[in-house]
C-alpha cells in the first residue's frame, strides 16, 4: 500500500488530473448515475417550454446550448437505429412473466460508438431514449420556451434583504461570495444569528460501534472525559473568537446555546449537576455565556439544554431589546425566593418551553419573569407531565401570564393537575380586564371527561378565542359543540380529537359516538367557523365496485387478466371517492365554512376546501392523504409588547 501510494504521489499532475477524468468517466457509465443525468437533460428542455423553476436560470443563451445538444444528439439517435431490428420476448420478472424488448444491430460498432460519444450506460433500453425524445419533441411543438425576464439582482433591494433575513446563515455567505452588491447587503445578516454548541459524539475515534463495545468501563469512561475536555475547550475557543471581534457582537441578534451531551453520559464521566466535577466543568462554560450576553442586543435566545442561572437571566433582562425566549430541554434549579430577586424580561413577547425530563415541579415559576408575554408554549411528554405547582402557596399570584396572553399551546398537563390548571384560568380572567387569549390548544394523551371539557371551556369564557382546539378528549357527546358554541359563537377554527379509551394516547382515527348528520346540525351556531377538523373515522376512504364482476364469472381466464402494473388502474377507474357530500352536509348548516378535514395524527385522511365564487356559487375540493393545515399557530410579531 505504501509502494502504492509513494507511486501515485510521483506521478505529475496532470497525469493524476488524466486518471482521475478515467475513473470519473468508468463511473458514469454506472445507470444509477447516467439516467438521472440524461433526464435532467431532457426535463431542462421540457422545463423551459413548460415554464418550470430551474435555479440556473432560464435564460436564453442556455436553452439554444441544450437546443443544438439535443438536436445533435435526436441525429445520433436515428441514425444509429436505422440499422437495428426491433424483437419482443418474454422475461420472468419476480414470478411475473413480462413482455420485453430488444434491439440487434446489424453493426454493433455503430450503437457502441454512439453510447461512447453521448457516455450513455449501456444497461438503458432504447425505447427509454426514444420516449424522453417524443416528450421533448411534444414539448417544443405545443408552446414556445418561456425565457428568464429577471435575474436576482433585478429585485429591488428590499427583496434582497427580506432573501437574506430569511435564509440561512451559510446560503448569506454563499449568496454574498457572488458579487459585490449582495455582499454589501449581506454584510448585515452573515453575523446576525450564531450558533455555539458544545459537541458530543458517541462514535468518536472509534471505528465503529464494535469497537466501542469492545472497550473496558476504564477505557471508555476515559477516553468520553478526553472528548468532555475537548468539547470544552472547543465551545470556549469559540466564545473568546466572539469576545474578540466587536463586529459580530454588535451585529448579532439571534443566539443559540447548545449542550449535546447526554445526561446518561454526563453522570458517567461525573460532570452532571451535583457531582463533584460539575463546577469545575460547567462554570467556564456557563461563564462565557454571560459575559457574551452582556455584550450583545438579542431579539432571539435559544438555550438546548443548558441550565440558566442568575446572571444570565439578569443578562437577558437588561438587554431590553429580547423578543423571543426558547428554553429547550433546560434543567433549573433556582427557588421561588432567588427568582424573586431577578430582574424580569418586560421586553420577552414569545416564550416556548421544552419541559425537561429533570425539570423541578415548580418550574413554571419561571413565567414570572417574563410579565408581558403574548405566545406561550409549553412542551411537555406523557411519561414527564406538566404539574402546576401548589407550594410555596401564591403561585396563581406570582404566575399570571393570562393578562397579557393571546396564544397558548400547552401539551401534556398531568391529568391529576387539570382542575388545577382550570383554577389558574379563572384566577387569570378574574384580574384585570378578563382573558385576552385568542388562539388557544391543549393536547393531552389521556383524554377528557364531559365535567373538565364544560370546566375549561367555562373558565375561557371571557378570552375572544378565534381558534380553538382541544387534542384529547375522551367525551364527544353532542352537547360538547352546544357547550362551545354557547361561550364561543365567532370562532373561526375548531380541532377536536378524540381518544376512544385510555388506551389510545395518539391522534388517530376513532368511532365517534354519533353520526355525521348529527354532529352537522350542532355547527349551525357558529356564526363565523371557517376550519373545523377532527379524527372522526372514515375507513374505508374510497369504495370500489365490483369492476372485475366479468372475469369472475368467466373463471378469471388468464388471458384476460391485466398485469400487476395495470391492476391499480382498474381499481382507479372504478373507484368512488365521492366523499364531497360530508363537505355539503356541514354546509348546509355552518354557511362560514372554508375547510374541513378528518385527522390522522398530524394530517387528515380525507380534507375539502370549500370556495364560493362571486356568483354564489359553491365549489368543493377534496384531498386524500395529503398534508392540510388545520390549527394556524404562529408567533406574536417581535415588536415592543403593548
């Protein structure tokens, strides 16, 4: 191997460059890289007849290239196949006999010539060729191509910029390397948002995970402080290159702090909190954070599992321009009688929580320190809950978001805690002006009763909900629309998803207690419902008729019997998917209605829009199995909280 390589290091550059062109051109005549190659070939020149997106620009100069390579290469084609002979035979093909074709050449140098010249794989039928021609050919015949009237830097500057504060950090770096006014204008964005992350990687300098696994507990457990270290030093270095360079500091605006580092392995190597080595591990780290925080202006701060303590938040308080607050999978260990001594984040708007495995039960005392914040979100799991705390007593008094709240999403409450957190609801509401919520959603794996349902939506009376949606409830009896539609006449969006038992924790398709002509009625008091959606059941989705009632009859000759490929075809033309009486039966009583959807976890199995046309006329569009928006959730805009 040594003689081998000394060997290749001696030969001159051009010479490596000559091999190098060798091996690529072997490599192209694998199919697996030829085919997508040629039919992008192909689809470039549909594409410009066909007016599709090509980010390389369609532009005139580029199309008669392609236009003279594919002339020239039809020519090849019709040549060469002048002198083939057209036979068809038959080839098993996993148990399924099908019917090929093959062509012989009456001058085998002429078709090798030709897949020489054009570098075609000699594993492609002509007739493959032969089809994209005909496309292409379609193509030009019916429309004339459709050129590139502007380039990027035609837009005017503001869509640069909205292009630039909306892609990546690495596609403004790229998008500036490309000229100079671009870089100008992404001069602004390249160091406006920062990622720093202390990095953990299992496999390491390790071949694989054998090799891992091989190892003694002394081995491993050295070598993953060896990486602690390094990690460390890493994040560090990369906190002093911050520290250094004033530009980028006064230029960032979005920061995300980033612990890779399982828990498991944290407790291995003895650097999780509580043990001996966390102080001497964590507290550089955690130090650098604050001394960035105190040197930049951040609308945004993202914190993945790093804990948060007292001088960071007072950082974060005294930058007066934070809109948006993200605590990821974050470990806080702070009383209720430190938080009471920080300053609060009167600035914070959007707060979104990822409640952590290891999280105190009186982590929501947190929320005191943000007193303005307009969209909340808080992620919880089924084997972690969210419980509301009930010592120190006062926590209603101390946490109430619902003054200033207008969107909440909450998953996962503990469901021994739903009275509680219905009480602090109605606490809420009773301060002040009454609840300003809007958007309201809380999911839970186990679903609710009729006496919480009535509850909570009793005790969101006074909010001015427009969306609502309730994933998880174990009632669904009629007066569940009666009780919503009283307190909330002018919704314009409902999600109701049902569990079937306790059994079911996710949202999947259930049996319903009534029908869907009796739900329908119940809608008709909405004065202003545009979505609606839930997990009624509608298997099956589509019926078919007996289209193969013929061949039954006949004994299923095998003549008569299609191919495997055509049999999904006969099934499409004699299907019904005439569901669009379901979008008509609630219309009839919910005259608002736009969209309704019939959910399967994250998407339904079966949607309809609904459009009415100037003259009044409806028009209903059904989809099946794709993804529909149901519950538009978003963030409050990043301006000063009012």
């Amino acid at each position: 191997m040594d003689m081998r390589r000394a060997e290749f290091f001696s030969q001159s550059g051009e010479h490596r460059l000559s091999e190098f062109r060798k091996e690529l051109e072997t490599n192209f005549e694998s199919s697996s890289i030829v085919v997508p190659r040629v039919e992008r070939f192909f689809e470039t020149l549909v594409g410009f007849h066909k007016g599709y997106l090509d980010l390389t620009g369609r532009h005139q100069r580029r199309y008669e290239s392609h236009l003279r390579r594919f002339m020239a290469f039809v020519t090849d084609f019709y040549l060469v196949m002048q002198h083939a002979t057209r036979s068809a035979y038959e080839q098993q093909v996993d148990g399924e006999v099908m019917e090929m074709t093959r062509y012989d050449f009456s001058t085998p140098s002429f078709i090798k010539g030709f897949m020489q010249k054009w570098r075609l794989s000699p594993d492609i039928n002509e007739d493959w060729y032969a089809t994209r021609i005909k496309k292409v050919m379609k193509a030009l015949a019916k429309m004339p191509p459709k050129f590139q009237k502007l380039c990027l830097l035609d837009l005017p500057p503001e869509l640069h910029y909205h292009i630039m504060r909306h892609a990546a950090t690495e596609d403004v770096r790229r998008l500036g390397a490309t000229c100079r006014v671009l870089r100008e204008i992404s001069i602004s964005f390249i160091y406006e948002r920062r990622e720093v992350t202390l990095k953990f990687d299992l496999l390491r300098n390790y071949g694989g995970s054998a090799q891992l696994l091989d190892m003694s507990e002394e081995e491993a457990r050295a070598n993953l402080h060896q990486q602690a270290q390094d990690a460390q030093a890493k994040f560090l270095s990369e906190i002093d290159l911050l520290l250094a360079h004033e530009e980028p500091l006064r230029r960032m605006r979005s920061l995300s702090v980033k612990d890779a580092w399982i828990s498991v392995v944290k407790e291995r190597i003895g650097i999780n909190a509580g043990s001996q080595g966390y102080d001497d591990y964590w507290q550089p780290i955690l130090r650098g954070i604050e001394e960035v925080l105190r040197r930049v202006r951040l609308t945004r701060f993202q914190s993945v599992s790093f804990g948060l303590t007292p001088p960071i938040l007072t950082a974060l308080a005294q930058m007066g321009t934070l809109r948006r607050l993200q605590l990821n999978d974050f470990p806080s260990q702070l009383s209720v009688e430190v938080l009471a001594t920080l300053p609060r984040m009167s600035s914070v708007v959007n707060v979104s929580w990822v409640y952590h495995r290891d999280a105190q039960d009186d982590i929501l005392e947190l929320l005191a320190l943000t007193p303005c914040v307009r969209c909340l979100i808080i992620t919880a799991f089924r084997d972690t809950p969210l419980y509301i705390p009930e010592s120190p007593a006062g926590f209603f008094q101390r946490c109430n978001p619902f003054r200033t709240l207008e969107r909440l999403y909450i998953c996962e409450i503990s469901m021994e805690d739903i009275h509680q957190f219905i009480a602090w609801i109605r606490t809420g509401a009773s301060t002040g002006n009454g609840l300003r919520l809007t958007h309201f959603k809380l999911e839970m794996s186990r679903g609710l009763d009729r006496t919480q349902i009535v509850s909570l939506v009793d005790a969101l009376e006074s909010a001015p909900l427009r969306i609502l949606a309730l994933e998880g409830i174990l009632y669904a009896g009629l007066d569940v629309f009666d009780c919503v539609a009283e307190k909330f006449p002018r919704l314009e969006a409902l999600t109701l998803v049902r569990r079937e038992n306790w059994l079911q924790t996710e949202t999947k398709p259930c049996v319903w207690p009534h029908t869907t002509w009796e739900y329908a009625p119940h809608l008709a008091r909405f004065q202003c419902l545009k979505y609606f959606a839930w997990n009624f059941c509608m298997e099956p989705a589509f019926a078919t008729t007996a289209w193969d009632l013929p061949l039954m009859e006949s004994g299923y000759p095998e003549h008569s019997i299609p191919f495997p490929s055509r049999w999904n075809d006969a099934v499409e033309e004699h299907s019904c998917f005439e569901w669009k009486c379901l979008a008509r039966l609630f219309l009839v009583h919910c005259k608002t209605l736009e969209h309704l959807a019939f959910l399967h976890r994250t998407s339904p199995v079966l949607a309809f829009d609904i459009q009415r046309g100037l003259d009044g006329k409806i028009d209903i569009i059904s989809h099946q199995w794709e993804m529909f928006v149901v519950l538009p959730r978003g963030l409050v805009s990043d301006v000063a909280a009012t």
